[in-house]
C-alpha cells in the first residue's frame, strides 16, 4: 500500500530519503533542470515542504512546494519515477501538495511545466490548473514552459 510522508527536517531517515530522492531527480530531469545538487538546500529553506509516496522500501515519487508569500504557493518539482507512473502517484501527490498550501490559506499555487510534457499537462488540467502564459526560455534557450495556476475562492 502506498503511504504518502512528509519529509521532516528532523527525521532518522532524512538523508537516505534525499539521496534516494536525488537519483530520481537525477533520471528524470535533463542536468540543467535538476535540483539534484541544490536539494538539500532547497529543502532546508523556512517556507518549503516535500511530500513523497513511499511503497515499501521504495519512494515511487515525490512532491516539492514552497510558499514564498502568504498569498501565493509554488510547486517546483513533481516527479514519479518510470516503473510507477500511471498509477496515479502523481495525481494523490499533487492533490497532497495542494492540501497542504491551502492550510497556509493561500490565494494562488503556480507551477512551471514543459508544454510537452501531456501527461503533467493533463494532470494539472485535470485538477484544476489554468495555462497562464507560456514562457519562452524557461528550462533553456529551446525549451519552453507553460506556467499554470489554481485559484482559490476566497471567502
């Protein structure tokens, strides 16, 4: 059964869950796009969280979301590793993520993704994210990005 964990700062496991996380990130995303040297960094900023799916002894994929303001959340890396996408590891990350930026009772949750990316294209749609403007250069002087946003009602 896959249990979805947030990383603590404080946990017993925090550097085999990184370093596990580091491989994925290694594999997924093109060197340039990687957060794989940066990570703990990344992970150790005040407003910033990771959520990641674990399955057994192994991390399926995970989460990374920060709140740089109290009115807008970002998420800056969802990944699930080949062998379990399509399972819907990504979709109960995300819904996770976001779950966890409403508690910060935030307006808006941005994100930047690769127009030829379909399938986080349709997962994103899927749970309500709006194409906002596509940026040019984004990931690379050939490679673009789409960046998205879900708004909330504020009462």
């Amino acid at each position: 059964m896959a249990e979805i964990v947030e990383l603590q700062r404080n946990s017993a496991n925090w550097a085999k869950v990184v370093d596990d996380i580091v491989r994925i990130e290694k594999k997924i995303f093109p060197k340039h796009e990687s957060l794989a040297r940066s990570f703990d960094e990344e992970l150790k900023k005040k407003n910033s969280g990771l959520l990641y799916t674990q399955l057994g002894e192994d991390i399926a994929g995970y989460v990374m979301y920060s709140w740089p303001s109290s009115l807008s959340a970002c998420i800056t890396k969802l990944a699930v590793k080949e062998n379990y996408r399509g399972q819907g590891h990504g979709e109960k990350l995300l819904k996770a993520a976001i779950q966890k930026c409403r508690t910060r009772n935030v307006h808006r949750i941005s994100l930047h993704v690769d127009p030829t990316r379909t399938a986080a294209m349709q997962l994103y749609k899927k749970l309500g994210f709006q194409v906002d403007t596509l940026v040019e250069g984004y990931y690379s002087s050939d490679r673009n990005a789409y960046r998205m946003y879900l708004d909330f009602d504020m009462e």
